[in-house]
C-alpha cells in the first residue's frame, strides 16, 4: 500500500509519499490499444516526481520497439534485455510466437524476473501483450501473472464504439479483488466523435467514482515529453496515479 500525507513545514503543506514497494500491470481490451504509450507516460511522470521507477515488458513477439520506447523513458536505468527478456520474431500471440522456435515461457520464471527487478525499486510497471486473457505462454495470460503478483491493473482501452463493452468485459475477467477498482485509461482518437465523447460518462456509470481516466492518443514515445508538458497532461495522470497508489492515514513526518 501506498500512503499520501500532508507535511507542514513552517509554511503551506506539502503532499509527502510514504512508499511501498508495488506492481502496477498495464493490461488492455485487445492489441495495439497504447499499453507502451502509457507505460512511458507514467514512467516519465513517475521519474520527475523522484519515484525509483522500473518498467517492464517481459514478453513480447513481431520486434521490440515497445521495449526501446520503454527504456528511452527510464533513461538507461534497465537494459533492454532486463525490460524485455523473452522476444520472438513472428507477429503472433506469445505462445504461438515461441512455439514456432521451438521456445517456452514459464509463468515461473516470468514471476521470478518481476520480482528480481522490483528488489531495487518502489514502483514496478508490467506490460503485457496483447489483451488480457491473450496467452503469453505456456498455461498463463496477463490475468494469472495480476492474481500472482498481487498487481494493481490498469485497463487500457481505445475510445471508440464498442470501449464500454470491451472495458466492462476486461473488468469482468480480472481476478477478484482487484476489478472493483481498476482504472480504465481511455486513449483518445485521432479525432473525436459522438461514441468517444459520450464513451467516458457513459463508462462512469458501472465503475468506481474516479476510474475512468481520458488520455490522449499519442503515436510515438517521442511525444511522451512534449506531452508531459502541459498542464492538463499531468493533472490527468495525477488523477490516475491516486487511483493506482491510493491514500491512507500515517503519522506526520517531523
């Protein structure tokens, strides 16, 4: 658990993180949805409020660009190979991408390297591939490696006809416990229309109050900080960090 306290110092308070190490799983309703987009945008806004912060995307298939736009944004604190550790050249689901190199993947060792890498940092960032129940190896999915690790998720999902249905059925299949309060991160369009703009109040409806998040629609890493930039850019992912890293009660600091 993570707890926000507010410090006064002889003059105006100031909001203070009393840090536990946690693992926050960026899953989605399907493919191509901005899992990285978002991934880079916490892990640059998480960096410049000074949290020790590592990104991850164990498994990925059909190249590694995801993996590199990752590690441009944590500024060389892992390597590539530490992001990304298991890689497979066809296009295909994981499982099937390995399969046709005579490859595996163990849900044992993916947990294994999650849980090495978070030794040294209070938050951890998991990527999955493909949506949620996508099989990424041998007999497990993004699901199994949530329940597993005890992760908060987060559900990425594109702002066009059909997000509410395909976010509820995600919300649905996550494990108990968590879905209750999952944020659902709603990437924009390139342009707007009447679904996307009726889409997050509509959504609003059958989720916890503050759980709907609206980001905007980015197509490469590059912009992640020109977007950073802007002052509604950040109170957005404000909103979604007090979602994922929820407030409690501790002592003052003295």
């Amino acid at each position: 658990m993570t707890y926000w306290v507010d410090v006064v110092h002889d003059g105006p308070a100031r909001t203070q993180l009393i840090m536990q190490k946690q693992i926050i799983f960026v899953t989605s309703t399907d493919t191509g949805v901005g899992k990285t987009m978002l991934m880079t945008l916490l892990a640059r806004h998480w960096r410049s409020r000074h949290f020790a912060v590592a990104a991850l995307k164990p498994i990925c298939s059909g190249g590694r660009a995801d993996a590199r736009a990752i590690q441009s944004a944590l500024d060389g604190a892992l390597t590539l190979d530490e992001i990304n550790p298991w890689h497979f050249r066809a296009p295909l689901a994981p499982l099937l991408a390995a399969r046709r190199e005579g490859r595996s993947v163990r849900r044992a060792d993916v947990l294994a390297h999650v849980r090495k890498v978070q030794r040294n940092f209070d938050l951890v960032l998991v990527e999955g591939a493909g949506g949620l129940l996508s099989p990424l190896g041998e007999d497990f999915n993004a699901r199994d490696l949530i329940a597993a690790l005890r992760a908060r998720p987060v559900i990425v999902c594109l702002n066009r006809l059909g997000a509410v249905n395909q976010a509820l059925l995600v919300l649905t299949a996550l494990p108990a416990g968590v879905a209750a309060a999952a944020p659902v991160a709603l990437m924009s369009p390139p342009r707007a229309d009447a679904a996307s703009r009726s889409n997050p109040k509509l959504l609003a409806e059958f989720v916890a109050p503050g759980c709907v998040i609206v980001l905007p629609r980015l197509s490469h890493d590059q912009q992640a900080p020109a977007t950073l930039k802007s002052p509604g850019a950040r109170r957005t992912l404000d909103a979604l960090t007090q979602q994922l890293l929820p407030r409690g009660s501790v002592e003052p600091a003295r």
